[in-house]
C-alpha cells in the first residue's frame, strides 16, 4: 500500500469512527485497526490524531460543499438554488449513519480545547454563509435573508441529529420559501 493509500484508509477510518463515537472516545490504535495498517507507518503519515483530525475535517467540507453544490446544479433560479440547499439536508438526514453535522460535533467536543478545530468549523460554517448570501444577493434579497437561512440549515441539521427525524428538512424549507416569499415581495 503506497502513501496515498495509506493516508486515504487512515482518513476513511478516522472519519467513520470520529462520526460514529466521537473524538475523544477514539483512540489511535481503533484507527489504525480500522485502517489496517501498522501504527508506526499511520505516525509515519499522521504524527498526531489532531492532524488526522483536521484532515478528516477538510473533506468532510469538501464533500459538504460539493453536494450543496449538486443539489443546486439543476435548479434554475437563485430563489430555487436557496431551497435546495434543505433537499440537500433531507437526503442526508435520511442516511442510515446520520449523526449531525461533523462540525458542530466535533466543535461541541474539542473546540474550546483544539484551535485548529476551532479555526476549521468557524471556516466550514463562514463557507456556506458566503454561498448563501451570494444566491440571495443574486435574487435581489436583502443581506439579511442570507444569515436566516444559513440558521435555518444549522438548526435543521441539530434537530435532526437529536430527533432523528427528516422532517426538520421539511419545517426548515418551508420556512425558507416564505422568507424568501417576504424579500421578493419587499422588492416587487
């Protein structure tokens, strides 16, 4: 197993055990059992479980990211773009290992003791704030529609790791159209 691999099943790992157990609960050798490798080679590529950490972070925004993106792919006006943003939600509060959202997690456990965890949720999080305020510039909204439906995707995701329900997917998109609803009609 050459170096990329190696890093990529160490990461695999981590990130299902991470998602599944939390951090703390996880040690360095379930990470390197579950990644199958040995661990002197896992510190060779990783010399810290913060580092496999804010690897694992990074795709977890990457792929974040990438599906929001694809939810909105297809969607023809900005307006539309904002509400797929919760049939986006609603597809991965229905997976099988839905736990909430990584970032919130993982900030709930480390974050006041991990900057770098700090520093990756507050990055992830200002991420999709800019998305969603450059699709609500671009349908003419006020600024102030953007940090709304940013908070009801945040909250939606909260509830749904506790509840373990998708319909805060739902309550949270029909929230969304009726503030989106008031700010075309403050424009018209």
């Amino acid at each position: 197993m050459d170096d990329t691999t190696a890093r990529e099943a160490v990461v695999n790992a981590a990130d299902r055990l991470f998602y599944a157990r939390g951090i703390q609960a996880v040690g360095m050798d379930a990470i390197r059992t579950e990644a199958g490798i040995p661990l002197k080679r896992m510190y060779a590529l990783f010399p810290s479980k913060e580092t496999i950490l804010t690897e694992v972070l990074r795709r977890r925004n990457e792929v974040w990211t990438s599906g929001i993106l694809r939810a909105a792919d297809d969607r023809p006006t900005p307006e539309d773009k904002l509400l797929s943003i919760f049939d986006f939600l609603s597809d991965w509060f229905a997976q099988d290992d839905f736990r909430g959202c990584a970032f919130i997690n993982t900030f709930g456990e480390l974050g006041a003791s991990a900057p770098l965890v700090g520093d990756a949720a507050r990055a992830h999080k200002l991420g999709f704030q800019r998305y969603v305020a450059g699709l609500a510039a671009e349908a003419g909204a006020p600024p102030s529609l953007a940090p709304q439906i940013a908070l009801l995707a945040e909250g939606a995701q909260t509830t749904a790791a506790i509840s373990g329900s998708t319909d805060a997917a739902a309550d949270a998109k029909a929230a969304a159209a009726t503030l989106i609803g008031a700010a075309a009609a403050r424009r018209d």
